[in-house]
C-alpha cells in the first residue's frame, strides 16, 4: 500500500494528480481521460 500512496503522490508533485480534501482524506482526481506517454528505446 506504501508504494501506492508514493506513486500518487509523486502524480501529484508532477501535476498530474490534483487532490480534493474530503474531511481528513485526500481523493486523488484528474481532469483529462488519457495521457500518452513517448519513452525513447536506445538501439
């Protein structure tokens, strides 16, 4: 569960999570309905 809650947060610090505090929890929201990711392969 610990690396759940760091890879969230880490979304977050890169702005691509927000978070909307409900009480003392943080739900974790996004406002797009995909991403796409480009990862350059050194051949």
């Amino acid at each position: 569960m610990r690396q759940v809650h760091d890879a969230v947060t880490e979304l977050g610090s890169l702005g691509l999570v927000e978070f909307q505090e409900e009480g003392r929890a943080k739900k974790p929201t996004v406002w797009y309905d995909s991403i796409s990711v480009d990862i350059p392969v050194a051949v």
